[in-house]
C-alpha cells in the first residue's frame, strides 16, 4: 500500500512525498476505515430529533451576554 501511495504520489506532483503527505494519507485511511466501521448514527436511528425540527428556543442555547447575567447564571 505505501509503494502504491508513493508513485501515485509522484506521478501526480513530481516528487517525493514529504513525511506530512505520508501521514495525512495514513490518517484519511484511519479516518475512513472508521467510517465504514461505525454503526449507523442517523438522528431517526438513534432517537434524536432532526435538526430541521429544532426550536429557536431549544436548539442553539442562548448564553448571557452581559456581565450581570453571567453572574447570575441568567439569560439577559
């Protein structure tokens, strides 16, 4: 697999790949493999509501934006 990223490598850029290529290609495989690994996470799947559905008043949460409220732990 590294000869095959190697010259794929060299054929798109000209050159060596650096120690930097090499990792960020080893990492997208990690992160891939993972991917294809990983149960099903959709919203339905686990019970969550859809974002769509999501109220201004839930979903973001409003944090205090003056200093009084902060330290009241109060929504201004």
């Amino acid at each position: 697999m590294l000869k095959a990223f190697i010259e794929k490598y060299q054929k798109a850029y000209g050159s060596v790949p650096d120690t930097v290529a090499a990792l960020a290609y080893d990492a997208t495989l990690v992160a891939v493999d993972a991917m294809k690994r990983a149960p099903d996470t959709s919203a339905r799947r686990c019970g969550m509501p859809s974002p769509r559905r999501r109220t201004s008043r839930a979903w973001p949460a409003r944090s205090p934006s003056t200093p009084s409220a902060m330290r009241r732990n109060v929504a201004p």
